[in-house]
C-alpha cells in the first residue's frame, strides 16, 4: 500500500523546499519529490540559477577590480591572471555546499525525499519514477507542484550547451569565449554578459525591444545601459537574431532589425540564449487530472489552488515574477493555507535585483507603470556622485529614485542603480510593506558615512529638501 502524505511536493527548488520546511514546522507529514539527475535538491537556483550565477559574478567583479581599479586606491599587484578552472570549483563548491543543505533542511523537518520523476495519475496519486526506472507511489491529501522554469527556446538558434549555451551553459564555459552574443538584453544576459566580459570577452547584446531591462523603470534601464556601455558592452537594440550557423569554430547569426529589414551577419565564439523562460511542466501528468494552464502554459491559480481540490501550483510554474524569493513566499504562504492558516504573499512589493557591478534594484511600481494609471505622483531623485561613502569608494554610477502618492506621500516605488542597491532595497520594502511615506523615511536617521544615506536624501528630495546636493 502507497504511503500517505498531507503533502506531497513536486519539485525541490526555493518554492518546493521551502513549503516542505514551513510543512514540517507546522507539523504535517510531507514528501519531496526531485528528478534531477544529479539528485541535488534546490531546483534551478541553487544548481543553475542564483547561486552558481552570484558566485562568478562576485569572483569577476573582484577579478576586474584586481585588475583596473587597485591602482586607483593604490595598490600595487604583481599582475592579475585568472584561473577559470578554479573561479569554476569555487563556484560549484558554493553550489555543493548550498544544496548539502537543503537536504539537511529536509532531514531536520522530516520531510521525505523521493529522487526521480513525478506525475499525478489522479487526485492525490503521484507516481515516481526514479532514474533507474523503479516506481513508487504516493498517496497525499494535498499536492503541490513546484515544478518550476526552463529556458525558452529561440526558433532557428538551437542550443547545443557547447557553442550556443542557456545560462546553464554560460555558467561553464572552459574557456573564455573571445566574443559573446547575448540574445536577450534582460536579467540573464546581462548578468552572465557581465562574468565574461570582466573576463575578457568581448560582449554584444541583441535586445528586440528599444531598452534593456525593459521592464524596469524607463531612467533606471537608460542610465544602466550607458554605465554597460561604458564598460565595453555592445548593444544592438531593436534587435533580432534570425538564425545561426555552427561554423568549425564558432557561430555565425543572422541579425536584423526587430521590426524587419536588411539582414546582416555576425561572427561569434559563443551565443547565450536569454530571452525569457517558460513553465516546466512537461510529464507532469496535468492532463491525466485537466490542470488548467493558461496559453503560455503557466498553471492557473487562485491563491496558490488550481481548479482541481487538493492539487497546489507555486513558483515559476505559476503566474508572477519568475523569482527564487517569490516562489519561497509562495511556498511558505502554500503551506499555511494547507495547515488552516492565513497565508498571503504582497506580490506588489517583491523586490528585484540584476547584481552587475554595480548593481540595479527595484520594488514597487515604475514611473511609467503609474503615469499610466492616471496616479498623481511626486518623485524624488539622488545620485550616489553626490553621496560621500560614494565618492570616497570612488563608486559613484548611479542614482536613488523614490516615487511617491502626490497627496498622501506613501512611497509607491523605489528604483535604484549603484553598488549594493540589492541591499539597500531592502529598507525601502520594508517601509512600504508598512504603507509608509517617503518622509518616514526622510525623518529615519541613517549611519554616516553610508550609501543608504543616498536613499534618505532621494526622499527628502521627494519634498523638495534633499540637502546634501
Ligand atoms: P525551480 O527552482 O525551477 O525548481 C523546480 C524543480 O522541480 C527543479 O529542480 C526540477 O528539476 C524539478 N522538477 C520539474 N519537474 C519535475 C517532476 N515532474 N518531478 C520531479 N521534479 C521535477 N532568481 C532570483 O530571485 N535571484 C537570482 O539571483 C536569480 N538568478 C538566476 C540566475 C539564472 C541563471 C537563472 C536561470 C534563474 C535565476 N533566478 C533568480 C530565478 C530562480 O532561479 C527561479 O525563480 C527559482 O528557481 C524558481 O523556483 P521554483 O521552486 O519555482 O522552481
Ligand atoms: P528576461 O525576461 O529577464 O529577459 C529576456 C529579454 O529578452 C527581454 O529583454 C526581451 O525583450 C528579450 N527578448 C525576447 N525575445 C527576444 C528575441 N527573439 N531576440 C532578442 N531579444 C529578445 O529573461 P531572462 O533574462 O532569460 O531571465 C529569465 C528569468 O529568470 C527572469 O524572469 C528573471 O526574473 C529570472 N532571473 C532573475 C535573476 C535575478 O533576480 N537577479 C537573474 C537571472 C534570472
């Protein structure tokens, strides 16, 4: 007789490990299931997304600053080289280390771990089928699928992962490509287009629409690209790639304007498709119990319930941000309804961050988004070239853009380009889960000499009385 389980979760990344963490702490009996064929736990974020990605952005941009910004401060080396073999280990050592821990997680909150394959046969009926091709079954009063994202595919350019790579083939290349096109001016391309690049590749980006990073804060991505630009990075905007041809070495593209026109040829090393990823939900077995999807194939949900009782979606399979952080909230929210509780997530403050050098963050809504919703609104900027950590660093790229309700002053948005804004968004977040104004904020005493001075004076600027510029 198949076991039975109050929850059983399909898929073990930050939506799936964490409702199975907040399962276990609320006491009910709940299984994990994960077919990766490395059998690792973390889904895409821990073994091809966020961590792998931080680890060589973080190794490259000390690589460049070894390199072109030691002998500002004055500090004299004797000769930077890089040893990408090794900048790789330490990458896939953080990964080790990481997903060693979730399965401690599971280990500690009883959580069962079942490694293969997962599909619903019926309501409350999973099947797993692990990689040596033995089955299980798993009867469960609740399923959640977690079953997160994967690459989506661009006609005409087949990844090969060798010389035309996903972002799991940007994360370890063996050697430097001399030149990288970037399909897809979007969190992907340029974070991966910024490792090899500081490694020294040359990058060039196609970007079908007319920005990059176009969903951000039209300034924010202005001001981003400019900064890129200055460091080297090649923008073809209003972009597309039509096809590629795998030369003995290297790729040849078919580039041409977004809207249609004259095609012209570039020749590459290595091409990165990022242009957006898609659900993950093929063998899944949705259509043995009709889970709706909608036309892109996400799982249709309200609060985190599909149209079928007892069957869950959560994470990236799901509507939303596609992020690591969005789908833990989903998770943790999940298993709380399940357990009786009141689980909620705000998705109007998730927080998003591109960790380039230096770094872009946003929470809340666009200028753009609120200008077209009729808002009346007042907004209130400061640039870190004005902020003394800043201009001591010598980090001064960027500013802190504050948006506020023109009549109440609740702050409806912060958006911010500079080194370390993922961590200064975090304030801003907290104040508006609190429904505060920009001058709480403005009125907060902020350490001296800090960058986060720069998101006190952008708010104060929101009422006319920044006073540092
Ligand atoms: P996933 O993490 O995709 O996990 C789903 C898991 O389900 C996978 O392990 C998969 O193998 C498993 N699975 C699928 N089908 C089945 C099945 N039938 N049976 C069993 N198991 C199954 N987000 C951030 O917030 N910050 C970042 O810095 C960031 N960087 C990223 C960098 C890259 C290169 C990429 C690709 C993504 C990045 N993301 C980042 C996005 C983030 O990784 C995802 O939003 C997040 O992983 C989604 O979590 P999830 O639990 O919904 O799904
Ligand atoms: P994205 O949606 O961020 O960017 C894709 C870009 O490709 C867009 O700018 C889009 O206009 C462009 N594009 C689409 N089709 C194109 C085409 N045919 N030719 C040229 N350009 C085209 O997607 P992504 O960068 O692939 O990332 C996927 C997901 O992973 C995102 O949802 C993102 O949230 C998540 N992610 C997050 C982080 C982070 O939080 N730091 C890092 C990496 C990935």
């Amino acid at each position: 007789m198949s076991e039975m389980f109050d929850i059983v979760i399909i898929g073990a990344g930050p939506g799936g490990y964490n409702a199975a963490i907040r399962a276990g702490q609320l006491g009910l009996k709940a299984a994990i299931v994960e077919k990766r064929d490395t059998g690792k736990l973390g889904g895409t974020c821990l073994n091809v997304g966020c961590i792998p990605s931080k680890a060589l952005l973080h190794a490259s941009e000390l690589f460049e600053t070894a390199e072109k910004r030691f002998d500002v401060l004055g500090i004299k080396t004797g000769g930077v080289a890089l040893d990408l073999k090794k900048m790789l280990k330490q990458k896939d050592d953080a990964v080790e280390g990481l997903t060693k821990g979730v399965e401690f997680l599971m280990k500690k909150n009883k959580v069962a771990v079942f490694l293969g394959a997962g599909e619903i046969m019926a309501p409350g009926k999973v099947r797993v089928t692990a990689n040596d091709g033995g089955t299980s079954e798993l009867a469960a009063k609740n399923i959640i699928v977690a079953t997160g994202s994967e690459v989506t595919p661009l006609k005409g350019v087949e990844i090969d992962e060798k010389s035309i790579v996903s972002s799991t083939g940007a994360l370890d290349f063996n050697a430097v490509p001399k030149h990288l096109v970037v399909i897809g001016g979007g969190v992907i391309g340029l974070e991966l287009g910024s490792v090899w690049r500081r490694l020294g590749a040359k990058v060039s980006v196609v970007e079908y629409l007319d920005r990059v990073l176009p969903t951000m804060d039209g300034e924010i991505s202005k001001q981003f690209e400019r900064i890129l630009k200055k460091q080297g990075v090649v923008f073809r905007l209003s972009s597309k790639v039509t096809g590629a041809q795998r030369l003995k070495s290297g790729v040849k593209l078919s580039v041409e304007p977004a809207a249609g026109g004259k095609s012209e040829t570039v020749e590459c090393d290595a091409v990165l498709v990022a242009i957006g990823r898609r659900p993950h939900t093929n063998g899944l077995g949705l259509e043995n119990i009709s889970v709706a999807t909608d036309a892109r194939g996400f799982i249709v949900t309200d609060n985190f319930r599909t149209n079928i009782d007892g069957v869950w979606a959560i994470g990236d399979v799901t509507h939303g941000p596609m992020l690591a952080h969005k789908a833990e909230d989903d998770g943790v929210a999940c298993a709380e309804l399940i357990a009786g509780k009141a689980g909620h997530v705000n998705y109007d403050l998730v927080p998003s961050v591109v960790y380039t050098w230096p770094e872009v963050a946003c929470v809340g809504k666009t200028e753009e988004e609120l200008k077209s919703s009729g808002a009346d609104i007042k907004i209130g900027k400061f640039p870190f070239m004005a902020n003394s950590r800043a201009k001591t660093n010598h980090e001064t790229d960027g500013f802190v853009k504050i948006i506020a309700d023109a009549k109440t002053d609740r702050v409806l948005g912060c958006h911010i380009v500079g080194v370390g804004a993922g961590e200064m968004i975090a304030e801003v977040a907290a104040v508006m889960e609190f429904g505060g104004a920009s001058e709480d904020i403005a009125r907060t005493c902020h350490a001296h000499p800090t960058r986060s001075e720069a998101v006190r004076q952008a708010a104060m600027a929101v009422e006319g009385w920044a006073m540092q510029i």
